[in-house]
C-alpha cells in the first residue's frame, strides 16, 4: 500500500492504518531499535510504542516521508528506553561505542544552547550532503541506525577494516568541518 492511502487511513482514524504499516515498515522499524537496544522483546515494544506515537501524532501531522518520520519515531523511542535500562547498569549493543566515536566531533559547551544546537544540525546537514553517496550511506548507517561495523561491511561489500577506516577519515573530515564553522 501506498504511504499516501496509509496516511489517509490515520486521517480517517482507521485502525488498519496501524497494520498497514507494521505491513510495511514493521522490519524496518524493528532493525532500528534493535540496532539499540540489543534486545528482541524491548525492540518489539519499541516498535508498538511506535506505532502508537504515530497514531498520536498523524493528524495533525502528515509527514512527508513516512518511512523517515518511522524511522525518527523510532530512533527516538529506543535511545530512551536505552537510556533507561542503562541508567542503572552499562549495556551492550552498539550505542555506546558510536557515541563515543562521534564524541570528539560533537562535544563542545557550546552544543547545549538551542541554537548551537540548531547550528550543529545544520553544518551536518550540509556536511552530509556534501559527501559522496557511499561514504555518506556508511556513516548514517553507523551513526543514524547505529550498525554494527560487521554489518554496514556486509552491507556495503566492504571489507571490515575500509569501513572502520572509511569511519575515521569521515570522522575527521567532520571534526574539521566543525572546527572550521566554529562549532567546535
């Protein structure tokens, strides 16, 4: 089914807006969250309170691209229910070593004012953009879906290494363009 006929099911207040897209996006919203959390039952749950924030929010909101506002929905769902189980004890997943790859070009007194904030977002937008389309699917597969290095080389048909290395350049390049724009 079409995003559009989806988004006119919530419009419509439609429980079958909620099937429809476990239908079609289900996996996709489950390899998010378990990129986080590690855990198949937390993943699952993530994905239902997905849904239910979607149905939450749709309308008033009809999102442009759906599998994106999925997807964010998501994101945002696991990195707090991540949050909470670590709260009290260190977990694994791949969470904690992407943050700590992209602490160095993100950590900066200045990124906890609101329009740092905004101006981070934006200078990553424009780095993203500016990159080339591989290099660019890497690290948003690293550090946006949080993949394990083993599975972006998989993905991408790259040896383990290129990408780890592949990482640390784009890292780099980061941290540069951060430094030059003074966000850093």
């Amino acid at each position: 089914m079409e995003d559009s006929m989806i988004l006119d099911l919530f419009f419509q207040r439609s429980e079958q807006a909620i099937a429809e897209t476990d239908i079609k996006y289900g996996s996709y919203c489950y390899a998010i969250a378990y990129n986080i959390l590690a855990s198949h039952e937390d993943s699952q749950e993530c994905v239902s309170d997905t849904y239910l924030a979607a149905w939450n929010a749709i309308p008033p909101k009809r999102p442009k691209l759906f599998h994106a506002f999925l997807g964010k929905l998501t994101r945002h769902i696991s990195l707090d229910r991540w949050r909470k189980c670590n709260a009290k004890k260190r977990g694994g997943g791949e969470l904690p070593v992407a943050l700590e790859e992209l602490e160095a070009c993100t950590s900066s007194e200045n990124t906890e004012t609101a329009f740092a904030r905004k101006e981070l977002t934006r200078a990553l937008n424009r780095f993203l953009s500016a990159l080339p389309e591989t290099e660019r699917n890497i690290f948003l597969c690293r550090y946006w879906y949080l993949d394990s290095i083993e599975s972006i080389a998989r993905f991408s048909g790259f040896s383990q290494s290129k990408v780890t290395s592949m990482l640390h350049r784009t890292r780099g390049k980061l941290r540069k363009t951060l430094y030059e724009e003074g966000l850093l």
